[in-house]
C-alpha cells in the first residue's frame, strides 16, 4: 500500500507525473482514505498515467480536519484537485467516491474528459433507515464491525487485509463515520435527474457485490447517463480496487487511452 501526501489545494495524493494524457484523479468511498488506491495506481497498466489519488475530509491525511462533511465540500475540493492539473481529467470514484465524482465532474464538465464510476452507490442515495442506518452510523471505533460488514462484501479479500482495513477504519472519529454515512444515504437531489454531465462514463461492478448489483446500478444508476458503458469484473465484491486490482486497473488504462487516442470529449 502507499501512503498518501499532502498535495496541492490541501488534499492528500499519490502523485506521479506521467506522458500520457488525461491525468486520472482517484476518489475512495467510506471508512476508507487515500491509500486504498494503491495496488492499483502501482500497477503496470497505469505507470504513464499522472495519477492522483485524494483523501476526503475527515479521513487520511485530512482526520483532523472540522466539518461539515457534506458531498457539496468533498466535490469542492476534488474540482479543486482538476483546476491545480495542467490538462484534462478522469476521475474515478468507488462507492461514495463515485457520488463525489459525478458532482465534481458537473462543475467542470470541460476539465473532466471522463468517469469511472467504481461500485457506485446511486447519487440519490440509499435511504437507509432504522436498524440498517443505525448500523452504518454506529461504526466509529468498531473495528470489529466494520470488519463483518467488509466480509459479508468481500469475494478475495484475504484475512489479513481485513483486519487492517478494519483496524484503520476504526481510527475514524465517531462524527467522522456518521456524517459520511449520512452524506451517501441521504444522497443528493440531482440524483433524481438524468446527470448534468454527458460525458463518456464507465460504470465498474464486482459479481459478487451484494451491495451495488446489476440490478440496482440499472435501476438507480445507469439510465442517469449519456454516454455510459458497463463492465463486470469477476471475483470481486465492493472493493475491485483491493480484491482485483490488476482488472480495475486495465479498464481504467484502456478507457482513458481511447479517450486519449480519440481526442477526448
């Protein structure tokens, strides 16, 4: 794993300059930082890509950091992220990252030459409430929780891996957790609404995800787009960037070279 650096518009990177445009902008989800990039910006497929890899207010590099912790303040801060780049963007967000990178992407759709959108939690949100919501907002300092949950997810992750998921997820502050959950269960009202961006979009499930499956992403999130392209990784659960890094990380390179190869947008 690499560990993430402070970087430009204080945010937190794996930065590496490469030949190749578009520069990709990593995004991660909940309970998770920088860092969770890591196996797959360290691949082959991406060694000439400029990549940057964020940490999300509250988390990382950024745990000290004071709310509020809103989809609003994290889209900011990755436009932001864009705007210090010298050429055109991708970015790729998982989970709760991909709802980040969509409203990013709508307030620069002329940087943003495309998304990947990795296990994607639909933009309007989950709406979870009662016990199942409760669950989610009581993980703070539960490691022992957030490993179950990672488990009943997971299709490759090793024991090990796990563990220090878990371990390091639980560092979070109790505020931190329940106000990422809200942010990505409540959701955001352009979620209701056919995306603003109308960019090429690349759309990225495990087949073994019990949580984002085929057929919520073609009721929540797939018609929302213009221009989007579906592609299943086998032997993966939430997490394609962890259990099948090599796979995400080819997907991401060929989408982003035919981009390249096409001009872009």
């Amino acid at each position: 794993m690499i560990s993430p650096h402070t970087a430009t518009v204080n945010t937190a990177a794996a930065d590496r300059g490469g030949r190749h445009e578009p520069a990709i902008v990593f995004v991660h989800g909940f309970l998770d930082d920088a860092s969770v990039w890591g196996p797959v910006v360290e691949t082959p497929a991406l060694q000439n890509f400029e990549t940057h890899c964020i940490d999300l207010a509250g988390v990382g590099s950024r745990a000290s950091d004071a709310g509020p912790f809103t989809l609003e303040r994290f889209a900011r801060d990755v436009a932001a992220t864009v705007d210090a780049r010298e050429k055109v963007c991708v970015l790729v967000g998982q989970s709760m990252g991909a709802l980040v990178a969509e409203l990013a992407a709508q307030q620069r759709p002329d940087a943003v030459a495309a998304l990947v959108l990795v296990t994607p939690v639909p933009l309007a949100g989950t709406k979870l409430t009662g016990e199942a919501a409760a669950s989610f907002r009581s993980l703070g300092g539960d490691a022992a929780g957030q490993r179950g949950g990672r488990a009943q997810l997971t299709v490759s992750l090793d024991a090990d891996t796990l563990d220090r998921l878990a371990d390091e997820g639980a560092r979070l502050r109790p505020d931190v957790v329940e106000a990422h959950f809200d942010a990505w269960n409540e959701g955001h009202p352009d979620g209701n609404l056919p995306s603003s961006y109308t960019g090429p979009t690349l759309i990225v499930y495990g087949d073994g995800d019990g949580f984002v499956t085929e057929h919520a992403l073609n009721a929540a999130v797939v018609p929302r787009f213009a221009h989007v392209e579906v592609r299943q990784i086998d032997g993966a659960g939430h997490w394609p960037q962890l259990e099948q890094p090599q796979a995400l990380a080819t997907m991401v390179s060929t989408f982003a070279s035919s981009l390249n190869s096409a001009g872009g947008q």
